[in-house]
C-alpha cells in the first residue's frame, strides 16, 4: 500500500473529535475479530439512523446484510449522530466499517496519514438544500441574515460557505457578510421557528421540515453538481479489518448492492422500514409522509462519486477550513466491481 506524505488537515470538524471518547457504540474496544481469531469474524457496523444513510438502515431493518454474511460473520450495528464520533470509534478500534459523509471520510483519510480507512462503496447522493424564510428571494437578501449549518467545518459548512463566496459574500468563523450558526439539525428546526435564524444549509429530512414549517428552498444543492450527482452517503471500512478478512468486506459490499436493489425496487416498503428502525433506535418512528416527501431528492447508488469528494476538498481549502491533502489511495472499489460484474450490472471506474 502506498504510503502517503504527512500532511496536516486543518478541519474543525476533525480538531474537534480528536481525543474524544466515542459514546453510544454497543461494542467494546479490543475485539479481536479485525485481527483475524478463531470462528467467525465479528463485523461491526456504523451508520446514522436517518433517510440519507437509507441503505444501511433498509439493510440492517430487513436482515439483507445478515443474508449476505452468513455463517461468515456476525454482524453488531452501531449508530451515530455525527460522522466524527463514527470515525472516532473507527479509530479506536470499536467500528470495522461505517456509512458516513465525504468531509468525515477526507478527515479519516488524512488524519491517518493515508493508513486508516478505505472508500469501497457508495451509498447515496444528494438530499440537501439551502431553506430560507419565505421573504428571501435572492442571494443578495441573505446579507446581514443568520444561516445554519449542522456543524463548523463540515459538509454543509462548507457548501454553504463555498457557495456565497462564489456570490461574492464573505464569510469567518465569527461573522461576515452573513453569520453562519454551527448547531444540531434537530435545534435549527426550533431556531428557525422562533425567528432566531434566517435559513439553513441542512440534509433532508430537515429540509423537508424546515419547508412544512413554512420556509423555502432558495438552493438544492443538486442543481450546483455535474449531472446533479454528489456524494452524501458512502460506505467506508478500515484497512485493518479490509486485510485480515477480505472475504467478509466482499459480503458486505454484496449486502450494500442489494439494500440498494431493494430501496430503489421497493421504495414504499424501504420508507416503511426506515420510520420502523429509527422509532426502535429513538423511540419515535419518523412519519412516513416526512420521508416520502423527501425521497425524490436522493438518490441512492453504489457509485461513490469520487470526483464530488475531491471537489468538496478543493471548496473546503477554497474557503480555508482545510489544508491541500493527497487522496491517493483512498478509494478500493475491487470487491464493488466484482460483485456489480457478477450482477451484470454496470461497473465503477476506480478513482
């Protein structure tokens, strides 16, 4: 494996994590399954309980990827609410394989000089929108009005902050011609209620939310993309447990390509599944007519789309909130392409 030459990235998102102690995960920290022990692997599986990880929460509530394992492996899920406790567990050793987003997996990457973490499939794209009060109508009116983002440094952070900088809008971290207010999604919706803020930058199923409470997507994201593709969802594994149980990663790439297969065959019995699962994860299902309505904006596909990740690390550099870093060798899409082959399904050019 070729190794990579330090470099140090800047991204708040990562500082942030760095030392921090992953909380929620079921699993303990020295489990011998990446190392290769006697039996059956144990893998274990991160991914955040919402409509933008669709894939891994279909694949987990229908028992798609427990299928494709087999006796092989014995799967324990964990979930996450933010990408940099999903790489933190990574880290420690108490996660093999995780869905996550583009800028957590740029930091995985980088913080790790090269060494951590492998991209081996897609999961989904786009299912992201700039909402703002109705009376906005242009980019002009956002001047001196207050934007959320879900966190400093991160996907949406820097799409946004990319975004009016090509609109000729200055942004810092304290201020500029519009403030941006890092914060949980769950407290824009609030925030945006009470007139605290003036939109937000956010992934579905906020913005369908943020749009029923009365607000208006001035921007989806979508239509700032090539083919209106870019990647919000991919699936990622650590190179540790990739090379001492390359046949249990083959599986699990089979699993991701068929809960993709069932979420675009079946999408009424997907949405069905997913409000089931979070309401088992948060106690609350989440209302199938939310998730309906943002369907439309996802697309869900095993093409990682490499070429949106590099681009959002050249707007992240752009809007310095990141330092230049190579990708090479990020992205292993050997077993994706032997399971699409197998398939007679189209394959993905290796990055």
């Amino acid at each position: 494996m070729r190794r990579l030459p330090f470099r140090r990235l800047v991204s708040l998102a990562t500082l942030a994590v760095i030392g921090v102690a992953t909380a929620g995960t079921t699993a303990a920290c020295g489990d011998d399954s990446a190392a290769g022990g006697s039996g059956p692997a144990t893998l274990r599986l991160g991914y955040f309980p919402n409509i933008t990880h669709a894939p891994a929460v279909v694949g987990v509530e229908k028992g798609i990827f427990t299928e494709r394992l087999g006796t092989d492996a014995k799967l324990e899920t964990k979930t996450f609410n933010a990408g940099p406790a999903a790489i933190e567990a990574v880290f420690s050793g108490a996660l093999d394989a995780t869905y996550i987003g583009p800028n957590p997996t740029v930091n995985a990457f980088s913080k790790s000089q090269g060494e951590a973490v492998r991209v081996i499939s897609g999961a989904a794209s786009g299912g992201v929108a700039l909402v703002v009060k109705p009376e906005i109508t242009s980019v002009e009116q956002l001047r001196g009005k207050k934007i959320a983002t879900p966190q400093l440094g991160n996907t949406q952070d820097v799409a946004l902050r990319y975004w009016l900088r090509e609109k000729g809008l200055k942004t810092t971290k304290e201020g500029g011609d519009v403030t941006i207010v890092p914060q949980e999604n769950a407290q824009t919706v609030e925030t945006s209620g009470s007139g605290a803020i003036d939109g937000a930058w956010v992934p579905e199923p906020f913005v369908s939310r943020l749009v029923n409470a009365g607000g208006k997507v001035l921007v989806d994201e979508r239509d700032l993309w090539p083919d209106r593709k870019f990647v919000i969802t991919n699936l990622i594994v650590s190179t540790k447990f990739l090379k001492a149980h390359p046949d249990v990663v083959k599986k699990l790439v089979e699993g991701q390509v068929a809960a993709n297969e069932f979420v675009n065959t079946k999408p009424d019995e997907s949405q069905q599944a997913i409000s089931e699962h979070i309401g088992k994860i948060t106690g609350k299902p989440l209302d199938v007519k939310l998730i309906k309505q943002a369907w439309p904006t996802l697309e869900f596909t095993n093409d990682p789309i490499a070429s949106s990740l590099k681009t959002g690390l050249d707007h992240a550099v752009a809007v310095e909130l990141t330092q230049p870093v190579s990708l090479d060798g990020l992205y292993d899409l050997t077993y994706l392409n032997e399971v699409l082959k197998t398939q007679g399904k189209t394959e993905v050019a290796q990055p």
